[in-house]
C-alpha cells in the first residue's frame, strides 16, 4: 500500500476572485464557562467507541478524536454552538497572500509537561503527518499543503500548493490538526500511546492522568489551557469502555455512570426517552453509513481472477438498486437515522439526492426487477456469492440487525447469496486498507461541517478510503470546488460531483442520524456541545 506522502498531497486547480482578506480572522475570548468559578468534581462518561491510537498521524477515527478533542491544543477550532472555526490557541489567522496563511500564536503557551509551544512545535506537528502518512491517519487532508515555516517562536506560515482555499482553516481544526510535542513525539514514525500519556504532552482543555486503552481514560482538568473553549467545568472526568451496548445502558440507567455517549441501540434510546432518571439529549446530525467496495477485490474487481469493469459496475448498480432504506430506518433505528440518498447529507449547503434518481424504484423504494436486468445485461449469473463485513461494536449494537436486513434486501429475489461477517475494530482498521474487504461497512462522523469533507476524504484519486477509486475528472472537480469562492459556483460543482461519483458507485451511503447523549437528571450542559461542529468536548458538561 502507498505510503509516500507525495501520492496524498494533491496540488488544488487554480480559481480566482477570492480575496484574501475573506478569510481573516482574529482570536476571541469566548469560553465554555462564563461564571469564572474554578472546575470542580467528578463526572463518568460511558461509550462503546473504541480507541485507535493517541497519536494524531495514526488514527482518524471517532473514538481516538474524541480523546484528541480533550488533550490537544488545535490553532482554530469551533466554539460551543458553532460550526465555524476561530482560532483556539491562535492570536490571529489570517490570508497573508492568496497562498499563504499566517497563524500568530498567543504567547506563555505551554503543555502539561512544562515544556513551551512554540511555531516549532506547530511545524513539527505538520511535517509529522506528511512524512509518516499512515493509511489509517488524516494526511490526506493536507492535499494543499505545500511548506510550513517558523520564522520566530510565535508565528507559523502555510504555504499553499494553490490559491484561495476555502477549506484550509477549517482543515486545521480537524483530527490533522492536533498540535504534538516535538520533544515527546517522534519526526518519522508513529508514537505510542504509553509513550504519549508518560511524556504528559498535552495542552488541551484536559490532561490524561490514567490510561488503561479502551478500558478506562481518566482525565484532569489543565488549569494552563489558554484556548477558545474556556476553562473545564468539571475537574476529573473518567471515560469506561464498553463492548456491549446493553451494558451502557443499564449503568447509565442506574446511575452507575453521569453520561452514555456513543452508541447505545435504538430500542434501548426509545426506552429511555421514558425514564425520569435520565434525560436524552438530540443534536444536529452529521453522521452518515454507507457500505464501501474495493474496487480490486470486490466481485469482478481488477485484481480478481474474473476481473472485468463492467461487471463489477453491474454489482454494484444492482446492490444500490436493492438496498431498502426504509425498512433500515424504520425496522431497526426507529427513526434515530434516516435513508440517505445524497453523498453530501441532506442540511449542508450542495446536497442532492443523485442516488434516489437514479437507483431503485427512483422515489426511494428498492427495485428488484432493475437489478436483476442490470445483472442480466453484464451476463453475470445469479447468485452471485458476495462477502460484505461489518463491525458490531463500532457502530453499536444495531449494527448486527441492519446488516441482517441488508442481507435479506440482496438475497430475497436471489439475485445474492450473502456471508456476512464481523471483525473488532481494531483489526477491522487494518485488514480493510490491506484488501481484505471486498464490500464493508463505515460510518462518518464529519471534520468540520462543509460538504467537502464528505467528498475529498473518499474520492481523491489518494483517500482514506484506499478503496483503489480512481476517477480523474472528479479528483479534479473536487480540488476545483475547493479554491471557488463564488458560493453559487462552488454549490454546482458539489452537485456534479455528486452525480458522477453516483454513477461510478465508489460508495453507498444509506443513512444519516443524528447526535445523541443520555445524561442523568443533574447533568447540565450536554446541549451546547451536541452541536453542529460535532465535536463533544466533556470540558461543557457538570454535575449538580
């Protein structure tokens, strides 16, 4: 697999008409606690999501965001209640040029550890995460990048491949964006966890004071944190990882724990919308599913003994022709996720629903019959065997129930004959980038909330994905969308995108939920960090 970081990093297509005085911005003091106390008790938050890795070159995934969420210090990040980025530990941030971004840091900045953050470790961070480029960490969400310098202690220069990028300051609030400790990590190779947590190298909101992995997490409030988000409400908080969602919520039921986040059932989130003891808490949804298929391994992909295109197109037009949302939705989510027939999810700015019109009986309803001409057409006999993996314990226990009805969608006409499997996370992180999928299951929580992180992410020619797509025109339209400030303009390319990748079927989404918390009844502030920057940053919540 292709690991050099040249492969990742796409030059952007040039668009002009943007000013660069657009996107400046300057640091605010806005905070998570306005009453000026200092933070105080205990809270236990309780999750199912599971932990990949602390270093930020190594994961880009919910559960190890969310830690990075609370130690890290990012240079822009989201304030409560807002999608839109400011700068965090920034002073200022600014276009300098149409290809420069200039980020000034606030001065005294330390980590826990008492060593200084300087530009030198803002650099460090960057070049880290273009040298290492692990298949299974963020860097190709540094396409644009070309240098970054560090001409005095204080402020960082971003030299962009090409102008006017729309997207960059939100880029740097996203799990690329970590600042690390040049004297704890390493330059060119993954740090361990062990290794992070003993050199104390964080200056996030929180620092972590015990770490048993994807056990228990248990974090202290940073008293030197000088960020956008404020000072901690809660002074210790303790994160308990569970591998059985029913678990979660009888303890969260119970009062065993303060907060259940992450992923109990739909079944187990209708019947607690009835109990007094707790309170379930929605915010707006950014989360997507959708299945993946590798395009080398998947029925007739290119490196299969019958490899052909065209029939391996006719599988994949003939799956999304008898994927039955509806009954997903409403059999087995109960509503919490919603069919998806759009790329980008219905709410952001570009959102179409290319997959309705042209899969199905076009209104949203499978089509058997479609299928089964399409199949037909290729010359493919059925049933056609498929292995599809899913991952239970990653995306909750409902996982198991919406693949049985997949399942069922693909085998009733017998047009498939489906095996089924599940892998822990963990493993499954590996074994999907090394081709061992031919058709599986992903979620997406959102970076930030643009629809270009719902398309350069997967679509790239190199995208985190791996899964071998490889479309020229819509590499192309996607970098082109990108550096176009014209909002009318840069919305018609989002759509097109949209279409193509539609027809090419590199992924199906299928469905979009929303956020979800369960807290007990003298929990306060899980309301302003559900919001629409989908980060969940304990620092908000406390405890009566």
């Amino acid at each position: 697999m292709a690991s050099a970081s040249t492969n990742r990093r796409r030059a952007l297509a040039f668009a002009a008409g943007f000013s660069a005085t657009a996107l400046a911005l300057t640091g605010c003091t806005a905070g998570g606690s306005d009453d000026g106390g200092d933070a105080a008790g205990t809270l236990t938050i309780g999750t199912t999501e599971q932990i990949t890795a602390l270093d930020p070159a190594g994961s880009y995934d919910n559960g190890s965001f969310a830690v990075m969420n609370q130690v890290y210090p990012f240079l822009m990040n989201t304030p409560y209640g807002s999608p839109d980025v400011e700068p965090d530990i920034a002073e200022s941030a600014e276009f300098t040029s149409d290809t420069e971004y200039t980020v000034t840091l606030k001065d005294g900045l330390t980590f826990a550890n008492g060593n200084e953050l300087t530009s030198s470790d803002v650099k460090f961070s960057f070049d880290r995460q273009l040298a290492i480029a692990d298949p299974n960490g963020p860097s190709s969400l540094l396409y644009n990048l070309d240098s970054v310098e560090a001409p005095d202690d204080l402020t960082v220069v971003f030299t962009l491949k090409s102008p006017n990028d729309q997207i960059f300051p939100q880029i740097l609030s996203s799990p690329v964006g970590p600042i690390v400790d040049e004297d704890v990590f390493s330059a060119d190779s993954l740090t361990s966890d062990d290794e992070i947590v003993e050199g104390e190298a964080f200056a996030g909101q929180y620092t972590i004071s015990n770490y048993n992995f994807n056990e228990l997490v248990s974090y202290t409030a940073n008293p030197d944190y000088q960020g956008l988000l404020g000072e901690a409400k809660t002074e210790t908080v303790n994160v308990r990882y569970y591998t059985d969602a029913s678990n979660l919520k009888l303890d969260v039921q119970e009062g065993n724990i303060d907060v259940a986040h992450r992923t109990l059932s739909a079944t187990d989130i209708e019947d607690l919308r009835g109990n007094d003891n707790v309170k379930v808490v929605d915010g707006p949804g950014g989360e997507i599913r959708y299945m993946v298929f590798n395009f080398n391994t998947m029925p007739f992909g290119a490196t299969t003994p019958e490899a052909d295109e065209a029939k391996a197109l006719a599988v994949r037009q003939a799956i999304a022709h008898l994927i039955d949302r509806d009954a997903i939705s409403e059999d087995v989510y109960k509503g919490t996720f919603t069919p998806l027939y759009s790329y980008v999810p219905e709410g952001l700015t570009g959102a179409n629903e290319s997959l309705k019109e042209l899969y199905g009986d076009g209104n949203g309803a499978p089509d058997a019959e479609k299928a089964a001409a399409v199949l037909e057409e290729a010359g493919i006999e059925t049933p056609l065997d498929i292995s599809i993996q899913y991952v239970a314990e990653r995306y909750g226990p409902s996982s198991s129930d919406e693949y049985a009805v997949i399942k069922d969608s693909l085998e009733a006409d017998g047009l498939f004959s489906v095996n089924l499997q599940s892998t822990e996370w963990v493993q499954y992180s590996d074994d999907r980038v090394a081709d061992l999928y031919p058709v599986y299951q992903l979620g997406w929580f959102p970076d930030y909330s643009d629809a270009d992180n719902y398309l350069t992410p997967f679509f790239l020619t190199e995208n985190f994905l791996a899964n071998h797509y490889d479309n020229p025109e819509v590499n192309d339209l996607i970098l082109q969308q990108a550096v176009t400030a014209d909002p009318a303009e840069r919305e018609a390319l989002i759509g097109e995108i949209q279409e193509k990748v539609a027809a090419d079927l590199s992924t199906l989404p299928y469905m979009q939920g929303a956020q979800i918390a369960v807290v007990g009844a003298d929990v306060e502030g899980a309301e302003d960090t559900l919001d629409a920057s989908f980060k969940f940053r304990y620092a908000a919540l406390s405890k009566g």
